[in-house]
C-alpha cells in the first residue's frame, strides 16, 4: 500500500468512526456521564443528539467532543489561590 493510499484509509477511519452513533449507555460508560446529566444537557442546550423518536437518542463523536471542548478549562498560572 503506498503511502497516498495509507493516509486516504486512515482518513476514511477516522470520517467513519466520528459517524457512528453512540448510545446513551456509550456515552456513560466511555464518558462517565449518566443518562439523567445527559438529558439535562439535552433540555438545556449544552449537548446536540440525534432523536429518534419514542424516547430514543443518539450522540455522533462530534457532539461529545464538542461539549468536552465547551467545559475544558486552563490554569492561567502554575499557582492556584486558596481561601
């Protein structure tokens, strides 16, 4: 496989596994976030889904990336004020 051919394979890889729909139970087992702080999330906007009806929903890799990113915070400084 030539070198072109890797990186094409690697990059359809990795289009296909950010396309696969990750279950409620995905999400908390992987993420640790429980079905009922997921469905808050919902309600109050703070994590897309897919909703597939009769109660059923879904999350593409993006959305929990997306809202991963949304609660990243940095330390400013290497000393952190107590008190």
């Amino acid at each position: 496989m030539s070198q072109i051919q890797a990186i094409s394979t690697r990059e359809t890889e990795l289009d296909n596994a950010q396309r696969r729909v990750l279950s409620q139970g995905d999400v908390k087992q992987r993420y640790g976030l429980s079905r009922t702080r997921q469905w808050r999330l919902r309600r109050n906007g703070k994590l897309d889904y897919l909703d597939f009806g009769n109660g059923r929903v879904g999350y593409l890799l993006e959305h929990i990336e997306e809202y991963l990113r949304r609660c990243e915070r940095r330390v400013t400084s290497g000393v952190q004020k107590v008190g």
